[in-house]
C-alpha cells in the first residue's frame, strides 16, 4: 500500500512538471510570435513609411498590372534626385543635376525644355514636329541675353541678342549657318546693318552716326570698298565712285 502511494506521488509530481513545462513552451511560443509580428511590422527604415508617415528609400517606381514601369523617382549616380514619367513616346524628366525639365509629346514629336545647360545658361527651347527647328531663349552667367529662331537643322536662322554693355545685334543665317544680314546698335549709340552674300563676304554696308548721318558702302568680290555714298549732317551728299585698288576714281559733288 505504501508503494502504490509512492507511485501516486510520483505521478502527480510529473503531471505538474509537465504542466509548469507546457506554461513555459506556451509562453515561449507566444514570445517567438510576438517577435516575429514585430519584426514584419517594423522592417528596415529605408523600405518602409517612418511612424510620422513619411515613406523613404533610395527608388520609388510606379509600374502597371504587367509590372512595365511607368514613373520613378530615384537618386542618380551624382546624388541628384531625378523624376521620370514615360507613356508611348512621350516623356518628362526632372533633375536637379543641372536644374531642368524635359517634355516630348505623346507621338514623340515637339519637346520643351526649360533649365540650366552644362554651360550654367539658363534656357527654354520650344520645338515641334520632326525636325529641330523651333525657338530658343537663353541667358548667359554673365548677363548676355538672345531669343534665337532655329532652322529644321537645329542651327539658328534668326538671332536677337543683347549684350551687356549696350550692344544689340539682328542676324540673319541661311540654310549652312552662314550669317547673310546683321543689324547691330553699339554702346555709342551708332546704327549699322550689313549684307554678305551666299561665301560670307560684306557686299553692302550702311551706317547712321549718332549725329543722323548716313553712310552706305558697296563692297567688290575682293572686299575692297567700290561705291560709297554718304549725307553730312547739313543734308549735303556725295557720290565716291573707287577703283578696282580701293583709290578715289570720281567724287560727286
């Protein structure tokens, strides 16, 4: 009788062992699923929104059902943040690496530019169809301003450029970028204009002084001054006819 209750003793004294262990692996198992939550809900701080909301990383793309990317917003290889949305042909970009943003239209045809050149100009460039042509303005570190009109090229056709200091300048460009006209207002206050033909040697020159008089000059293939004719301030005029060696040939009056 002894002996069974001996046993009983050590029965209930496992049982409760075996409880006080069963405790322990339930509260164990609890933790280990506390820390696992925990851990899924708090991942690593650069791919996850911070507890103020705040989302951060190093990229951010948008993509549709398929997974093509349609817009991003990373960090580019200098350290500027860069902007990107793409559809078709069409485009925009924006950067800070040289402040500027890009636009092409949806059929890839036209673009807009407004920003900073490698230069530092700041610039806006319009264009459209397939071509280059189109118009630009820009502004030079140094102040220098000019709208230019471009050819189907890209080279400017028409210029109207302000120089600091007083000097203005209209110039005329064909088809190769050769100039052919130019009107210019230097800083004195004198008004000029010249034509050149198609090999870029002035054939007509004319001048207003700051006085009121005019001059016009005619150049030969040579560049040597053929014919000039001018008006004195008193409304005098005189005709000078000039040899092929650029001497007086006949004067009038």
């Amino acid at each position: 009788m002894q002996e069974q209750t001996s046993i009983h003793e050590r029965l209930d004294s496992l049982e409760r062992e075996n409880r006080r262990w069963r405790r322990a692996g339930t509260l164990a198992a609890l933790g280990c699923a506390a820390f696992f939550a925990m851990s899924i809900a708090r991942p690593a701080p650069q791919d996850a929104a911070s507890s103020n909301g705040v989302l951060r990383g190093e990229k951010l793309e948008l993509t549709d059902a398929n997974g093509e990317v349609y817009a991003s917003i990373a960090i580019d290889g200098a350290g500027f943040p860069l902007f990107l949305m793409h559809k078709d042909a069409g485009h925009v970009a924006m950067t800070l690496n040289k402040p500027a943003l890009h636009i092409r239209g949806g059929k890839g045809l036209g673009s807009a530019f407004v920003g900073f050149d490698t230069r530092d100009f700041a610039k806006m460039e319009l264009t459209s169809g397939e071509t280059s042509g189109g118009v630009r303005m820009a502004i030079r570190p140094n102040g220098d301003s000019g709208l230019y009109v471009l050819g189907e090229e890209g080279f400017d056709r028409a210029a109207l450029e302000y120089l600091v200091g007083g000097h203005s300048t209209l110039t005329l460009r064909e088809t190769h970028n050769r100039v052919r006209s130019a009107l210019t207002v230097d800083p004195e206050g004198n008004s000029s204009a010249i034509l050149l033909d198609s090999s870029g040697r002035r054939r007509v020159g004319m001048l207003v002084k700051p006085d009121g008089a005019p001059v016009i000059s005619m150049e030969d293939e040579s560049a040597v001054p053929r014919l000039n004719v001018s008006m004195e301030f008193d409304g005098s005029t005189s005709i000078e006819f000039m040899r092929p060696d650029g001497t007086l040939g006949k004067r009038i009056p």
